[in-house]
C-alpha cells in the first residue's frame, strides 16, 4: 500500500494518513507570505543588525516548514528526525572553523610590486 494512505480491513474505505493536498497548498502560500515580508523588510530601513535579525529568523522559519511539511518529517519516525541533528552540528563546526579565512579575505592585499590585473581579467 502506499505510504499516505492505506487499506482497512474490513471495508474497501481509505484512510487518509496525512494531510491532504488543501493543507499543502496552505503551507506554501505560508511560505510564499514569508517571502513577501522578506522583499518589504529588505527595503525598508532598518539597522543592518535588525535586518540580519528578521531575515536570519524568518529563514529558519521558512527551512523549518520546508522540512516538515515538503519533505515529510513530520510525518516520519521521530528516530529519524534526531538523526539529521548529528549532520548539522557538523555542518556548523565546519563553518566555525571556515570562518577565519573568510575575515581574513577582508584585509588581504595584491602583492605591493603588482600593478598589473590579476590573470583572466586582463583587457
């Protein structure tokens, strides 16, 4: 049988397991809202910091219902949910460890005796 719906035994009636297609559609226009608030919080003015704030929290909002509910977590084993959170610790140890290099970008300079474009941009 298939995974959102099965057969019961003593009728040919199908249970649905899941939501259906309705709830779906209501999940993406939620997410479709998120990403308007999104485009009018980019252009209005805020401080950089409150800025990063908003649009970092509504990402996690959005990555959170895109998992859920489009990739069926919820409906999974709870085993398999708790597996995923070994994969993102890594994922963030590894971007700790990347991050060094990525200031350090900021205050590098072309070699002083350089004047010259660098290969590949040349006119």
């Amino acid at each position: 049988m298939s995974g959102t719906a099965e057969r019961t035994a003593s009728s040919g009636n199908v249970a649905k397991t899941g939501p259906d297609f309705r709830f779906y559609v209501l999940v993406w226009a939620g997410l479709m809202g998120i990403v308007v608030v999104e485009v009018i919080l980019t252009y209005a003015r805020l401080t950089p910091r409150a800025l990063l704030l908003a649009l970092l929290s509504l990402a996690v909002i959005e990555a959170t219902m895109a998992l859920l509910y489009f990739m069926h977590l919820r409906y999974e084993r709870r085993i398999l949910f708790w597996s995923l959170i070994p994969a993102l610790v890594f994922v963030l140890v590894l971007f700790d460890h990347l991050w060094p290099d990525a200031f350090r970008l900021t205050s590098m300079r072309l070699p002083v005796g350089t004047k010259t474009a660098p290969p590949g941009n040349a006119p």
